[in-house]
C-alpha cells in the first residue's frame, strides 16, 4: 500500500511539474534556460523603454 501511494505521488508530481511548464513556461524556454545555467550559451538582455511624452 506504502509503494502504490509513493508511486502515485511521484506520478502525480511529474504530471503536474509538466503541465506546469507547457502551459506557462514553454519548451523552448526552458531549453533556453538550461544552455544558459550549463554554459552553453549567453544571457539575452532585454532593455526596456518607456516613452516620456
């Protein structure tokens, strides 16, 4: 019974954990963040601008 619930809860956990990132964060963002942490490629740098009338 123990291992039927920790299974479920791990399933559960992944489950969310992916829907989480394909609905609010995206694939290619991530992807993008994980070459970034590795090394692999550069930080962009957004700039913003906000015209003063």
């Amino acid at each position: 019974m123990k291992r039927k619930v920790f299974l479920g809860a791990i399933l559960w956990t992944l489950l969310i954990t992916v829907v989480h990132v394909s609905l609010n964060v995206g694939w290619t963002q991530l992807g993008k963040q994980v070459e970034v942490l590795t090394g692999q490629r550069r930080q962009e740098l957004i700039v913003g601008f906000l015209p003063v009338t």
